[in-house]
C-alpha cells in the first residue's frame, strides 16, 4: 500500500486524531495507538489497522517507554492542549532533538497559540470560531451544525493527515521531520475557502438559508416523498432544470424564471407538493439515468446496496459484519486494503516493545510495576 513502511505513533484521544490515524492505516502505515490504562477503546471506533500498546504516561518509566519509541517512529499523533504533551516531557523540542527525522503532527480544536489553545471546546465550537456556522441553517432558524462532521473530520482529521503526507514528501528533500499545527478551527475555515472567495459575487447576498446553494432555491434542496422518504435536487444548470422540469410534469414555459428568487418559495411548494404524490422508488424510476440531477437521500441500511455503489464496492463490510465506507480514494496501483477490526485495547502491547528493541526482561518488569498492560488473553478470548 502507498504508506507501507510509515511508522505512526498515535495518542489516543477522541473522532479526529483517530480518523487521521485510521486514514494512515488504512493507506498501509504501521499505526500504534497508544492507550491509557484501564481505557475501554477508543470510543469513536476508528482504529481500524492499528495497534494498541498500554502504557501509563502519569509515570516517568511510561514516558521512557513512549520516547524508545518516538525515537524510531516516522509520526508522532497527539490530540492535547497547548501544553499537556510538553508536560508529559513528550513535546516536540525534546522528541525532534533525539529523532530528527520525525513529523510531530499537533491536532486540537484552537491551535497551539493564542488565546484560546488551553481551554476545551468541540466541533460546534471551532466550527462558530471559523465563521463557517453563521452560514449554515434554515431560514429564519438559529445557525445548525451539521452533526460534528466538518471540524472533527473535515478541517481536523482530514486536514492533518493531509498535512502529514506534505510534510513526509518534503522530508524526502530535505531529511528533517517539523511540527504540523493543525487546528480544526484554521482547517474547517480553509476547507470551506469558497465561502469567502465568493463573498462578493453576490452568491450569499440574501439571509441564511435563502440563497442559491443553503436551501434558498427551489431546484437545489430536498423534497419528502409520498412514502415519507426523500429526494435531493441539485438542478442549477438551465439544460438540467430543464429536466427536472419535464419529470415533475411540468412546462417551463408556464413556470416563472429559473433565477426569479422572488419566486422561489412559490416554486418550492409546487415543487412539494408534486414530489408528494409519489414515493422514492416511483422518482428514482423517473430520473434514474438522467441529468436532471435528482438522486434519492439513501439511508444507512440501503446505501450498500444502491445499484451504483455495489458497482464500485463503495462500502465493506467488517469481520462482525458491520457495513462501512470503503476507504477513499481508490489509487490504481496502491489501494487501500483495510484491516477487517479494531484492536484490542493493550492487544499488542509486547509484540510492539520486543519490535522496538525491548527485552523480555523489561516487558516483564514494566508489567509488574504496571507501567504497562498486556491483554493478550482477552484478545485471544
């Protein structure tokens, strides 16, 4: 795979840096998460591939343990404050000094300057902070987030592990690792650069959730369906809003103006009450094929099997039978092949120290002073 080879250690924490860290594992880098003692796993249930190692960093031995590690490692992941990693005598001054070599990626909510870096905050938060919130929602409603899904993922686990894959291509130049700072509130507010640059086009000139591409317009959103189902509309070219014409039954010339925003609302409810009166498989067999742009909101249960998606083997399906997104994107020499579980948690513990030049001895003696923890039993179990 396109990352065999890369060694990631990864601190555990919660939905970003496990995302970033599932990203490179998925892709073929060897990624050892990290654990507490007496963890329950990683909560987000994305540590697909990796590895688990148990070590206690409250205790000066663990953090030995963590830096033997460091020292070899071609990433370091860690999801802390300005200041917990440095306190742990973990930070990248220290690390970077004994492995020069090595990427220590910093992803958090704020950054690790200014004002904001020490104090606690999710998605909500950095996704207010970056400016992006203030456009999203319906008309007349509060701003909505959707789910936890653009600074966790987008601006956050995304962003870094893309900021890790710039920064192991530049070592290739110049042999140095450096400090990524990735913040979810910087990310999310590059990821959705569009926003700004079009703010004069006038593409965002009316109130939330009545422009062109927030609900606004009456051929770009979504209409429930006789069944209590649902369909996406996203017609904005005039050769396609031709066609959604014509499948709803409707003569253009008998319709106000596409682009007569004074109409919209009128035209949405037209629009409603015509997607009412048939049920989701009725609509799919009338703009299945075309460019109307009209496509059903599958859920979860019937994504796999959409006709399109078997095609691809857009989504797997896990060792319990549990159905997921196939890793993206597809490269044709060098696809992901992603692991069929998670780990364990302190699954590997020993494999990992003996792989990382620790002797039996000392595993041995880190167990009993429970500076470490081994559940091979349970795994096997």
């Amino acid at each position: 795979m396109a990352l065999r080879g890369v060694c990631v250690v990864e601190l555990a924490g919660l939905a970003p840096g496990p995302f970033c860290g599932m990203i490179l594992a998925d892709f073929g880098a060897q990624v050892v998460r990290v654990d507490r003692p007496g963890a329950g796993g990683d909560v987000s249930h994305l540590s697909r591939g990796k590895r688990s190692l148990v070590v206690d960093l409250k205790r000066p031995r663990g953090v030995t343990v963590v830096r033997r590690l460091c020292a070899r490692a071609d990433v370091v992941l860690e999801p802390f404050r300005r200041g917990v990693m440095e306190k742990l005598q973990l930070g990248p001054q220290i690390l970077l000094k004994e492995n020069p070599k090595l990427i220590y990626a910093r992803l958090s909510g704020f950054g690790h300057s200014g004002s904001f870096s020490t104090v606690a905050g999710h998605d909500i938060n950095y996704l207010a902070l970056s400016g992006v919130l203030s456009k999203l929602g319906r008309s007349g409603e509060n701003p909505y987030a959707p789910l936890n899904l653009l600074a966790d993922f987008g601006g956050g686990g995304l962003m870094c592990a893309l900021g890790i894959m710039m920064a192991l291509f530049e070592r290739t130049r110049s042999g140095k690792g450096q400090v990524i700072d990735a913040s979810m509130v910087e990310g999310t507010a590059y990821l959705c650069s569009f926003l700004w640059k079009t703010q004069k086009t006038g593409l965002w000139e009316q109130p939330r959730g009545e422009n062109l591409l927030d609900g606004g317009a009456p051929f770009y959103t979504t209409y429930r369906t006789a069944d209590g189902e649902f369909m996406a509309v996203g017609a904005l070219e005039p050769q396609f809003y031709e066609m959604l014409i014509k499948g709803l039954g409707l003569k253009s010339d008998e319709l106000p103006s596409q682009m007569s925003m004074s109409d919209w609302p009128q035209m949405k409810k037209k629009f409603a009450d015509i997607f009412a009166k048939k049920t989701k498989a009725e609509w799919c067999q009338i703009f299945d094929g075309t460019d109307a742009c009209v496509t059903p909101v599958l859920t979860f249960e019937e994504v796999a099997h959409h006709g399109h998606n078997k095609e691809r083997g857009s989504f797997i399906t896990d060792g319990e039978q549990a159905v997921s997104p196939r890793p993206a994107p597809l490269l044709s020499n060098t696809p992901a092949i992603p692991s069929k579980r998670d780990p364990f948690v302190g699954e590997h513990t020993e494999e990992i120290l003996k792989e990382f030049g620790v002797s039996q001895e000392e595993i041995d003696q880190l167990i009993a002073d429970k500076i470490i923890e081994s559940n091979k039993l349970k795994a096997s179990l």
